[in-house]
C-alpha cells in the first residue's frame, strides 16, 4: 500500500516521500518558511512511472499546504504545469511566479 510522508529538518526543507512498504516510489522535495512552501522538484522511480503517482504526492502536498494554510511557490515543472492547468483546483494555495 503506498503512503506518503513528509520528512522536514529543523530548517523546514525535506520532501513528501511515496514508499510502498520498504520501496521508495518518488519524492517532492519541498521547503518551507513562514507561510511559504516553495516545491522544487518531483521524482518518481522509472520503473514505476506513468502510473500517477507524481499526482499522489501532488495531492498530498496541496492537503498539506491547505491544511497549514501555505501558500505554494512551484519551482517543480511538474506542479507548476498542473496548477496552471487546473487554477480553480488550486487557487487557494498557489502563488504565481511574479514577474
């Protein structure tokens, strides 16, 4: 059964982790300060790809950020293009690169 855990140092950077039991599926590697979480990169196992899995740790950062209420700053391609797809998904929690 795949879980996923946010792992964080005493700096506020870390990564939502996706494992299934022992096995490590992908990563979204994260920062957070103050009321920012600026997500830098997505991951996921090349064996285990095209299976949705960088939308379960997508899910799992937004429940995240909404339930600490962050604001997302996507530097990730992968959660940059999602929430330009989707804005009224995520509107509550993105934060648009400023020009």
């Amino acid at each position: 059964m795949e879980k996923v855990t946010l792992d964080l140092n005493e700096k506020g950077h870390g990564a939502f982790r996706l494992n299934d039991g022992a096995e490590e599926l992908g990563e979204m590697v994260v920062g957070i300060n103050g009321s920012e979480m600026t997500v830098y990169h997505t991951e996921i196992d090349p064996s285990q790809e095209g299976k949705g899995l960088a939308k379960v740790l997508l899910d799992a950062m937004v429940a995240h950020a909404r339930e600490n209420h962050l604001k997302v700053k996507p530097l990730c391609t992968y959660v940059a293009a999602q929430m330009k797809r989707h804005p009224d998904q995520y509107a509550d929690v993105w934060q648009p690169a400023q020009p």
